[in-house]
C-alpha cells in the first residue's frame, strides 16, 4: 500500500559544504592574451647558440650510446642494440677470433714478399714458383675469409 503523507524532515548537515572554486583575485584572461602568451617564435632568437646546444645535446646522447655499447649498460645503448637475443650476438662475435681479422696485414706481408722476389730474382725459376705459391695462399685465405663470414 502506497502512503501518501509528508515526510518528516530530514536533519540538516552540520556544516554547510565549502565552495571548490574560488575566485583568483584577477580578471579571466582573453582569447587574445592567452594565444600571446603561449605563442613562441618558430626560429630562435640567436640560431648559432641554439645550433650549439642541440649539437651539444646530440654529442652527449652519442657519448653515452657509445660507453654503454663499451660497458654493457642497455639503458643507455640505442634501440637496435638492446634485449636479450642481441646481447647474447654481441658476446659471442667479441668473444671469437676470425681469419678475417687477420687477411688484410697477411695480404700485404704476401704482397711485400711476392714484390721484393720478383725484385731480386727476376730471371730465377724458384722465385716465380715462390710467387705462384704465394698467390694461390693469397687467394685460399680470401676464400676462406668470404665462406667464414
């Protein structure tokens, strides 16, 4: 059953809420004076010292990249360096030593060799032996640097 009396009255809250927003003491800001304010110039005042200071900043950041690549800190090492799978790379190429590392002084040590016999015995059966040997050894360690790669 429905009733249709009037209710009693509720008590009234002990404190009257407080105002949120208040006022700040000076006038709301035009549209005008607001664009003035947030408005910066496109090119810097003086564009030698801000050149300076973003090619400082750029240096920094490569100095950085480049300790951390030294040290293994991958927080500083760019994105294409980070993350387990190219740690693990990186350990095992650094940790190897390769053929390659070494074909370009055996290839001028054989140069220097093959030149200074044909040098000093121009004529001689034995030198040109000496230099085809060589030349075959010059050309088995540039193979076997191409298949190690």
């Amino acid at each position: 059953m429905l009733n249709f009396r009037k209710k009693s009255e509720a008590p009234l809250p002990s404190e009257p809420p407080v105002s949120s927003s208040g006022k700040k003491g000076r006038p709301t800001p035009t549209r005008r004076e607001a664009e003035a304010r947030r408005q910066r110039p496109l090119v810097p005042a003086d564009r030698k010292e801000a050149k300076r200071q973003a090619r400082a900043k750029r240096d920094e950041r490569l100095r950085k990249e480049q300790e951390a690549l030294l040290t293994g800190d991958e927080q500083y090492m760019p994105p294409t360096h980070r993350g387990k799978p190219r740690r693990v790379i990186r350990d095992w190429v650094d940790s190897r030593w390769t053929i390659s590392e070494f074909l370009l002084p055996a290839m001028l040590l054989f140069l220097a060799v093959m030149m200074g016999i044909s040098f000093l015995f121009p004529q001689s059966e034995n030198g040109a032996v000496v230099v085809v040997v060589i030349t075959v050894i010059f050309y088995g360690l540039l193979i076997i640097a191409i298949l190690e790669s």
